[in-house]
C-alpha cells in the first residue's frame, strides 16, 4: 500500500484514467461492430467518419498502438467501399 500522499493521490488518478480509457475503447469497439453490421452505403460512409475519428483519438491518447488504429481504419474503409 502507498504510503506517500502523492503516491495515493497517483493510485486515484490512475484509476480514474484507467476507467476512462476502457469506456472509449468499449465504446470505439461497439459503434466498429454497428458498422460492419451495417448494408446500407450512405448510413456506412456516415459512421464510418465518426468511427474514423473515435479511432484516432484512441490512437492519439496511446489506449491503442498507432498501427492497430491504421489498420483497423483500413479494413473498414475497404468495407465501406465494398458495401452497394
């Protein structure tokens, strides 16, 4: 257990950060699931840039690797443009 205060004070605001982290991720996974379950073209493109963006963000605060962002907007670029 810490015993400095600041060390108590980094438990708490690691904790909060952690929490918020999983939250964006959970939330990032669940709208890429609502797009691959998606068929039409123009409502797919539509989240697609929403999607885009929340994976960025992920990326920018290092919740995931910059690669795992680049290849995740990749593959559902790829699916959008496949969509008819």
């Amino acid at each position: 257990m810490a015993n400095h205060k600041s060390a108590k004070k980094r438990i708490r605001a690691n904790e909060a950060k952690r929490l918020r982290n999983r939250y964006q991720l959970k939330t990032a996974r669940t709208f890429i699931r609502k797009l691959r379950a998606t068929h039409d073209k123009a409502e797919a493109e539509e989240l697609y840039k929403k999607v885009s963006s929340m994976i960025d963000k992920l990326a920018k605060k290092n919740i995931i690797h910059k690669n795992k962002a680049a290849n995740n907007k990749s593959k559902l670029a790829k699916f959008v443009a496949s969509l008819g």
